[in-house]
C-alpha cells in the first residue's frame, strides 16, 4: 500500500487529500498539522472549515484510510510520497516585506522531513510558491538527510473554496512538474498514477519544474485579472449610463474570451489572488522586469481602487455622511459557499465605513462574530502570521454588533451594502427589509445579486 503525508491541514491539505483517500481506497493518506486544534477539529463531527460536500467525503474514508493526525515525525518518516500544503503568506517585514512570499513555513516542512526521512521519498509542493523553490527544497533536503534520496516534484492546486470538492472531483487540469532525469521522470509517473484513479490522462499535464511553479502564479494573476479588468469597466459603466452586466455579457460572448469569471464585485478577496500577484510582481522585479512587474501590480491597484471607489460611492450617496448612521453589511465571507474572511473585501469595506464613524451590523450565514471582530482589528497581511495578532479596538467593538439574520441586520439601518452573493440574499423578502428601514432607505450592491426589476 503506498503511503502518503501531507503537512498542513488547511484549506488545501484537507479536501485535496479525503478526495485522494475517496478515490484511491489502495492509498493510505495521512494528514498533519502542527496545530492540535486543527487536527481535533478535522477528527471532530465539525470539520475545520466549511466546504459543501466535504463533510461527506470525510465520512466516507476517516478512519478506513485518511486519518488526521499530531505525530508529524512519525507519519513523515513512513511516507513513501509527502505533500507540503504549508501556508505561503505574504512577508510583513524583512526583505521583500509587502510583496515577497514567506517560506518559513516551508523551510521548516523540509527540514522536519530530511530530519525524520529513513527511506527514499516523493515530495510534493502543493503550496503556491515563487518559481524555483524547488531548487532551494532539494538543497535543504538533500544536505540535512543521511544518503536518503528525494525527488522533488510541483504539484500546484487549482481548486477554488466553495467548490473545492467540484473542482478535486472533475478537474480542468492537473498539473506535475519534474526534474528532467530518469529518477525525475519515475517520480512524476508515480503520482500520475495517483491521479489516474479518477483523472483522465489527458488532464494530467506533466513539464518541468519550473514551468509547474510559474503556472500557479501564472493562472491566478490571468484569473484576477479579469476581475479588474471587468471591474474597471464597472466605473466606465457607471460614468456613462451603461449596465456592466450586460457590457460582460456581450464581452464573454466571444468564444475567445469566453464567459466565465466576469462577474463585476466590490473587487475580489481570498487568501491567494493578491499573495500570489504580489509574488509574481516581486519576482518580476529581482529579474531585472520592471515594466512585466508594473503591468501586474495594476491588477492590484484596481482591486484596491474598486474597494475605495465602494465605500466612496456609499458616503456620497448618503448626503456625504455615514457618521452615526447604521449600515447594515450582508455577507462578510470573500465569495458564497466558505466561511474563510482572509483578505475579504467586506474588511476593506467596513473599516472604510468605520472610518467615516458608521455603525454596522453585519450578517453572514457562515462567520461567527470572532471572527469578524478580529478581521477588523487586524493589519493587512497579519491573517496569516498567527503571533502578530493584534488586540481589538475599543472603538471597532463598539461601533461593530452581529446580527442572526438579514433582517435584524438592516431593522433601522439607513443602508445597505451587499458584499457576498450568498444565494439566501437572492431571495430575501426586501419590501419586508425596505420597511423596517429608515428613510430614505439605500441598497448598494456589491455583488450584483438584487434584481432591480422585482
Ligand atoms: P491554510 O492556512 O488553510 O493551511 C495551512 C496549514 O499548514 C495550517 O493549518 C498550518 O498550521 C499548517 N502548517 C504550517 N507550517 C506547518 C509545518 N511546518 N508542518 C505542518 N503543518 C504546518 O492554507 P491553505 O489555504 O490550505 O493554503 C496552503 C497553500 O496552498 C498556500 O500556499 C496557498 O497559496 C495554496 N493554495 C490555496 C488555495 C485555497 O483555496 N485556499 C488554493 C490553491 C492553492
Ligand atoms: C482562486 C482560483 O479560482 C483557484 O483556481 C485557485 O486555486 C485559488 O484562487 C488559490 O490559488 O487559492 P478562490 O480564491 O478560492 O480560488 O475563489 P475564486 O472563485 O477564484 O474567487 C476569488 C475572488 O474573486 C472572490 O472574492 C470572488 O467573489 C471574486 N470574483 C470571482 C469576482 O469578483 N468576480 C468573478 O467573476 C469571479
């Protein structure tokens, strides 16, 4: 039976290995973390993170064979093939802060496994990191560890949450890069058969090292971009009288463009979007390219420019004033279908709001009140460096309450703002809401979801 590790229990190392363990009953998957809590939570009835069709599949092989384990030394050290789904934030200070990826989480994961390693290993890169730290990994590995032989293989993830169980099931690619050698080739040919289980062939897509790393960083940057894209037109679209719905529409009807992720928003969040670009532009810029760094970067600036332009355009519209009025904000999740607030725009959009001496109540069907409190008391980039959490602001606290339902949220608010598409706010009673608001009432629609017509 081959056996697998992953280190990191996250949002990728979770969903990515039951789905391996579902579809390859031959395989034993074993994931670790070096938090205890999480593990607990992955071995409890409440898994550690909300994902539709998750709990089902966990249920499926926990315990047959996918366990969720602490003893990192132990499942490492028996592995034939070891994941590495460790976070790769953004730097906050140091070289490159800002911008550069930390791999300090990384380079620990390697050095625990050269440390423990008693027999040859497979080790995989699952985690986005910058193009050629494969190259840095074989090097910590291959000095720390007694004769015990590696290969190094990227393997990036393209799931995206809320449809990360969709997108593990039926994937438009997956993606193994190798060292070009015949030991690279048989590692590369080793986890292809993983995937065969239940991936065609023809989606299995193999290159070099390199080209796997860059991809990643590649295809979320084309992704983001086409959010910025259509959110620049979004303030074109509000210039001129044009509806940005439909511009997209007849954009995306072109088969070369195609019509998928067109969708204008209050500007895209999530944990990678911004992190990888970052990367990308501070890798652009150590190789001597600044114009490439430059073009990327502006992906960047839109989305922070349509967050800004959100709450501009909600401060205006209330006679210049929000100061003491009550805002009501649905959805603080960064899309539907996740209760993950890493980089969500709803957190721009609040502190911008509170900025202006707002009183909000926010609701969202999947985000406890913790977690709102301590998103918005934190800086940019500390979400993921767990030690520089910063206490909550005694005025943040007070001018921030959670409300059970929609409908608390907005009982006497004088607007509204709508920042995740969550399928309940399509079908919210808002002659009821309208009502129970006071006058005039106002609905900014950061995610397109209300149907002006009904
Ligand atoms: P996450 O923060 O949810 O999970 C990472 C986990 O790694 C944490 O539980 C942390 O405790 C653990 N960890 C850190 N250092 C460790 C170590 N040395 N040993 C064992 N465990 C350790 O992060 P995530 O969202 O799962 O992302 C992981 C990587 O995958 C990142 O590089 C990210 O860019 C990439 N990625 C994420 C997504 C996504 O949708 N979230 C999709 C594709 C790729
Ligand atoms: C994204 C990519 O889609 C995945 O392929 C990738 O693996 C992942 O990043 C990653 O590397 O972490 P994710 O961030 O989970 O996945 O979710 P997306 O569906 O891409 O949405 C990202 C953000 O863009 C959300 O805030 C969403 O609301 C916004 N968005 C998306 C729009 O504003 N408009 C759209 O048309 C699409």
């Amino acid at each position: 039976m081959v056996k697998m590790c992953c280190l990191g229990a996250g949002y990728v190392g979770g969903p990515t290995m039951a789905v391996i363990a579902l579809k390859c009953p031959d395989v034993e998957v074993v994931v670790v973390d070096i938090s205890t809590a999480r593990i607990d939570a992955w071995n409890s009835e409440t898994l550690q993170i909300y994902e539709p069709g998750l709990d089902d599949v966990v249920k499926q092989c926990r315990g047959r064979n996918l366990l969720f384990s602490n003893d990192i030394e132990k499942h490492v050290s028996e592995a034939d093939i070891v994941f590495v789904s460790v976070n790769t934030p953004t730097k906050t200070r140091g070289l490159g802060a800002g911008k550069a990826a930390d791999l300090t989480y990384w380079e620990s994961a390697a050095r625990l496994i050269a440390d423990v390693a008693k027999s040859d290993k497979i080790v995989v890169e699952k985690s986005t990191v910058p193009v050629r730290t494969a190259e840095a990994i074989e090097k910590i590995l291959n000095h720390n560890s007694d004769g015990i032989s590696f290969q190094i293989l990227s393997n990036p993830e393209f799931l995206a949450e809320g449809t990360a169980i969709q997108d593990l099931f039926s994937p438009d690619r997956v993606l193994i890069g190798g060292r070009e050698t015949r030991e690279g080739r048989r590692a590369v040919e080793a986890l292809k058969d993983v995937y065969a289980h239940w991936v065609p062939e023809d989606r299995i897509l193999t290159t070099n090292l390199w080209s796997a790393e860059l991809s990643k960083l590649a295809a979320n940057a084309f992704l983001a971009q086409r959010i910025s894209s259509v959110n620049a037109m979004s303030a074109l679209c509000e210039a001129t009288g044009a509806n940005v719905a439909e511009v997209a529409y007849a954009v995306g009807k072109d088969s070369r463009v195609g019509p998928k992720f067109l969708n204008a928003s209050v500007g895209f969040g999530g944990s990678c979007f911004q992190k990888d670009i970052l990367n990308l532009v501070y890798i652009c810029e150590c190789n001597g390219l600044p114009e490439v760094a430059n073009y990327w970067k502006q992906v960047i600036k839109i989305n922070d420019y349509q967050k800004s332009r959100f709450v501009n355009r909600v401060v205006s519209s209330m006679f210049n004033t929000v100061a003491n009025k009550r805002i009501a904000v649905l959805g603080f999740a960064f899309k539907k279908d996740t209760g993950d607030t890493r980089e969500t725009p709803a957190i721009d959009v609040c502190k911008g709001l509170l900025g202006d001496q707002a009183k909000i109540s926010i609701y969202d069907p999947q985000v406890t009140e913790d977690q709102i409190q301590r998103d918005l008391a934190m800086n940019k980039f500390d979400w993921d460096h767990p030690l520089h959490l910063q206490p909550m602001s005694p005025t943040a606290i007070k001018q921030v309450s959670v409300a059970w339902d929609a409908y608390e949220a907005a009982k006497d608010a004088h607007g509204i703002c709508i920042l995740t598409e969550w399928d309940e706010f399509k079908t919210l009673d808002y002659t009821r809401i309208y009502e129970s608001m006071q006058k005039p009432a106002f609905v900014f629609d950061g995610r397109n979801v209300v149907d002006p017509e009904s």
